[in-house]
C-alpha cells in the first residue's frame, strides 16, 4: 500500500497449562512462556507500530504477593523497548540474588513479568492521542482477584456513544470516553455483578469469606458474562481478556470482520491474529491451528479447561477482505495463494490497456508488499505470452526458420526492479512546498531499463488517497521516460470509509469519492449531492436499523472504468509526459480470489453491522458542511 494509513491491530496470548518448573526442565528456561510472547509479538509487528503492552499472571500466589504485572511503550521500537525492560528487571534480580537462577518457585515469587497467563498487543491507534495512556493491554484493578480485568482487542466499536450512555445509566462514571474504556466497564459490570451472586449463594450455603473465593473462581461463568456485556456491541472485535484469578477468554465478533486463531495441546493454549504465527512460533501445521468462528468465544477456565463458546448469534461472515489484499503477512498458505490470484484476475485489463505489447512492456510492482500480487499478475502474463508463441509457431507451419522459431521461443515478460524505497529518508520540514520537494524522492528508481517507447507497468496493493502516487510515484516513474504509466490496484477502488479498526474515515481523503464527486461537478450533476445530504440528515436522529447507506447513490451515474479514468488525472500534475492509466480489481474478481473474506464494504458500502450505514452517512455529512471531524 503505497500510501501509508494507519490500521489494524494484533493481539498475542499464552496460557501454560503446566507448572513453571516443566517448562524450565523440558525448554530448559522457565521463562519459556515471556520468550515465545516475544516471538508473537514481533512476528505481529506489521500490525501495529505506535505502541505495544504486554500483562502477566501468576496464578495461586499467597495474598500480599504480585501476581499482575503490566508494561507498555510508545518507543520507537516499542516491542524491543518492553523485553528490554523485561529483562532489565530480570537480570538484576538474577544479580542481586543469585539464589534465584536454579529456583524456579523463588523466581515466579519474586521476578515480575514470569507467570502462567501472558497477553500482548501490538497497536496501531485509529483515533486519539498517542500517549502510553492509549496503549493496551488495559487494567481494571480490584482488591478481589476475580474482579482484575485485562483487556486488550483489535477492535472499534461503531456505537460508543450508546454503550457509553447505558454505563453512566447503570451509576457508573467511566474515566474516558473511549471504546476500549467503555466496552471494558462493559464488561466489569456484569463481572463485578456474578462475582456478588455467586459470593451471595455461597455465603448462604455457609461457606465463611476465605472459603468462598476459590469457589467462586470454579463457579463463574465467563459465557455468560461476556453474553450480556456483549449485547449490544456493534463493531468488528477480537477481543482477549484476563480475570485475576486466572481465566482467560477471547471473543470475537459476530460478522467475523477481525480475525483470531488458536492452537492448543497438553502444554499450552495460544491465540494470535494471525495463523502463521503461531505455525512459526510454536512450530506446527497449517491444520493444527484453528480459526475463531464468528461469534465465538474461546475461555479457558484456571483449571485449564478450554472450550469454545457461542457468544453472539454469528451473522452472514464478512471477514475484513483487506486482511488478505494487504494487513495479514502472506506467509499464510492460503493469504499467498489469494494475493498471487488477485494479480492474476487484473491480468486481462493490463493487457487491453498495453494493446497487447508484452514486448514493449516492463512490469514491477510498489511497494514490497505487492510483490506476490505481482508474481500472479507476471505468471498469468507469461502463460499468455506462451500461448501466443504456440500460435505463432502453428500459424507459421514449415515456413519458419529455426532462427525465427529460436526468436519467438525465446519472448519474455520484461520484469524489473524499477523502484525501491529509501527508508532512511525523512521528511523533516513541515512547510508545504519543501516537504512535497522531499516526498518526490522517497523513492529511487533505476535507470536505463525502461525505453521511450515502453509501457511501464506498476502493481501497487491499493490506493486510498492516492497522495504518494501524485507526489512522489508518478513523478519519479516519468522521469524514466516510458510512454504509458500503468499503475494496477489489486484492490478495488476504496469508496466508503472504514469503521471497524482501519483508518479511513473521512471520504474526502479517499480518492475514488474525489474523483466521482469531480465528475458530478462535471457532468452538471452536483445537486444530487445536495440532494444526498437531504436524505442523510434526518438519520441522526433514527434508530441504527433504520439507518440505510445514500451515498451509495452518488456513484450511480458512473462506470468503475469512469471513476479510474478520473483518478488517472486526478494523480498527476501537468508536467507529467507520460500518458496514465489506473486499474483497479473488480469487486467480484476479488471475491473470487478471496472467497473466504468477503467483507468489502469499503469497496462496495455494502456494511455488515448496522452501525455502519451510520458512520458512513455522518462522514458525508461531515464533508457537507466542513466538517474536519470523524465519523466515528
């Protein structure tokens, strides 16, 4: 993704179902459980850059000993940043005690961070202030072990402001106006709310104070809990949490739009958001690691017991399709074969646009994470280019030379490294004119590839405001001098804003609803967006199932091939010699590359929770008026 936005988080978490001292004997550490947590999150990094947490538990510690332990950073290297406090903290008890080394029941009594229940984050804020502050996991203390929550989830919530609203209804005055705040006192409540019956019910079975507090850890019921707290969400979430005294669940949303995986075995119980983690990091197959299903809650109990629950009625799947184009790393099997298909179905428009000039045409790819996109898109142009060859040759009969033969046998698809990022390089000045100068350069490119009469041909993941492209890839690639620009989305054109962990929620920053809203104004048709607006603002006041997508309706007038087109000038200046062209996959193209994520309402509008049409038709609303605010 050529332009930079910020999306997606990960979440990491381990449950060790032996005690400390197998671990130490068998993996020769009993910090077996923190190092693996390490591995998670860095095999996670892509997900999220501005923060990372990390929370331990020890379980069945003696009343006055720490058994909760939190770090979180907003460092540069946020990850690097906690394990080097880790084991900062470590190494100078190992130091000061040296008695500690071969201890591992000395170790877990007086070494934070060692415990038997690990969770770690890795974040990329939506919205907000960056501060440490913001960074899960999130703990909700309590002098009651079953009363400590902590939180952390790849989640947003469409409906904040009502979830908020039934809190401070219920007496409570929560500390933030915040998703995460909110759905945790969410939870606690109802927490909070079982801990008192089931303490009432034991009490009256003649249990005394100190007899009911491990009975009350056999007897709640997290699926319950999370039923009720869980009610009225309306979002995409995979959200982990843990109980002082020991459980764990990990809930995830009833439209499966964020993604969570499991894995367990007489050891452990592993949950990522992402497959190939856990495969790498724990060594085991592709079969042995189990997506959640929607709705779905995975809990295991203090006890190690571990079943998964339905929570919420799962609705028509809709997986977020940008995990496979784009966030997931594409060392899952099954992402790599999509990424590879999405390259090959855009295969017949290139074609067209070259006039069919394999020839003349270099193809490459922008940025690296295009690359196996590209692979697909090269092969499909080979396999073509060979078919092309057998025709010639049979067209040709006896009446070719083996030298001819030779000459069309030995025809290739022109494939290249043309640019590559400088990622040392850093735009340091804030003044328009001067950082747009440096913007242009971010890329290196190579010379004397590319002819004057070539087609160049860049496959890029996506294009959402399409600024680096006008800044910087454009210019750079016309400074080669090839006669056609084509630059290839193995997305389709991002037309709505996102509402569900991405950050896109402002349509005026997306360049497709730029490019229809110039063609309205074009065409003489502005008014329906006026007319739009009159349809949009009487929706703030409905309920969220009454609320229905209009801006749909702007883009009525217009073919994707008319939106592209536009786009194509949109994202250059007039000094650029090159004549441009812009592809973009096809909605069903993708759907058929990616059958098992199928949530593209991004593309489409097509939401798949309520809330949703509300986001989007507030964020027009935004644009209307001015509006510099977000819609959710």
């Amino acid at each position: 993704m050529s332009d930079a936005i910020k999306h997606e988080c990960g979440i990491a978490l381990i449950r060790l179902l032996k005690p400390l001292e197998y671990y130490k004997k068998k993996y020769r550490s009993a910090f077996y459980g923190v190092n693996k947590m390490y591995l998670m999150m860095e095999k996670q990094h892509n997900r999220g850059q501005d923060g990372a947490g990390f929370a331990s538990i020890k379980l069945d510690v003696a009343p006055g000993q720490r058994y909760i332990s939190r770090v979180r950073s907003i460092d540069q290297q946020p990850i690097q940043d906690i394990f080097d406090k880790i084991n900062n903290r470590v190494n100078k008890a190992f130091k000061d005690h040296p008695e500690f080394i071969n201890d591992v029941k000395l170790q877990k009594h007086n070494i934070p961070y060692l415990g038997e229940l690990l969770l770690g984050h890795v974040r990329y804020g939506t919205f907000g202030k960056n501060s440490v502050e913001s960074v899960h996991p999130f703990l909700r203390q309590n002098n009651w072990m079953h009363r400590n929550l902590i939180l952390a989830g790849n989640f947003n919530m469409t409906n904040v402001k009502e979830l908020f609203k039934n809190l401070v209804d219920l007496g409570q005055h929560p500390k933030e106006y915040t998703d995460t705040i909110t759905v945790m006192e969410k939870i606690g409540h109802f927490l909070d709310d079982s801990v008192s019956k089931i303490y009432k019910d034991l009490k009256k079975e003649g249990y005394n104070k100190n007899e009911c507090s491990p009975l009350i850890a056999e007897r709640l019921n997290v699926s319950r809990i999370l039923r009720k707290a869980a009610k009225n969400w309306d979002g995409g979430y995979a959200m982990a949490g843990l109980l002082g005294h020991g459980d764990f669940f990990v809930l995830r949303d009833p439209s499966g739009i964020r993604p969570a995986y499991y894995y367990k075995d007489d050891e452990i119980v592993v949950v990522a958001s992402e497959r190939p983690v856990i495969q790498t990091v724990f060594n085991v197959d592709f079969k042995d690691v189990i997506e959640l299903k929607p709705g779905h809650a995975i809990i295991t109990k203090k006890s190690g017991e571990t079943a998964i629950s339905k929570i919420l009625k799962p609705l028509e799947r809709k997986a977020c399709s940008f995990e496979r184009i784009y966030f997931s790393r594409g060392s899952d099997a099954e992402i790599y074969k999509e990424r590879k298909d999405l390259g090959k179905l855009v295969v017949p428009k290139v074609l067209k646009v070259i006039n069919y000039d394999i020839k003349n045409t270099v193809f490459s790819f922008i940025p690296n994470t295009a690359e196996t996109s590209f692979f697909g898109m090269t092969e499909t142009v080979e396999k073509y280019l060979n078919e092309q060859k057998i025709k010639a040759i049979l067209k040709g009969k006896r009446n070719l030379s083996a030298e001819k033969v030779r000459e069309i046998l030995a025809q290739r698809p022109r494939i290249e490294k043309i640019a590559v990022k400088d990622v040392k390089l850093r735009t340091f000045i804030t003044e328009d004119s001067s950082r747009d100068d440096l913007v242009a350069h971010v890329y290196d490119v190579t010379y004397g590839i590319v002819k004057s009469n070539d087609n160049l041909v860049i496959i890029d993941d996506s294009i959402v405001r399409g600024t680096t492209l006008k800044k910087s890839i454009i210019k750079i690639l016309d400074k080669l001098n090839p006669k056609r620009i084509i630059i290839v989305s193995s997305a389709p054109q991002i037309r709505y804003p996102d509402c569900y962990g991405i950050d896109m929620a402002r349509l005026e920053d997306l360049i497709a609803f730029r490019a229809m809203i110039s063609l309205l104004k074009e065409t003489g048709n502005y008014q329906k967006v006026e007319e739009v607006y009159a349809k949009c603002k009487p929706q703030e006041k409905l309920k969220d199932h009454e609320v229905k997508n209009f801006v749909k309706e702007l883009y009525d007038d217009f073919t994707d091939e008319d939106i592209s087109t536009k786009i194509s000038e949109l994202i250059c200046d007039n000094d650029i010699n090159a004549e441009v062209h812009v592809i973009f996959q096809k909605v069903s193209d993708l759907n058929k590359a990616c059958p098992k994520n199928l949530g593209d309402w991004y593309f489409t509008g097509n939401y798949p929770t309520v809330g949703g049409n509300r986001v989007v038709n507030r964020a027009f609303i935004n644009f209307y008026e001015g509006n510099k605010e977000r819609a959710y």
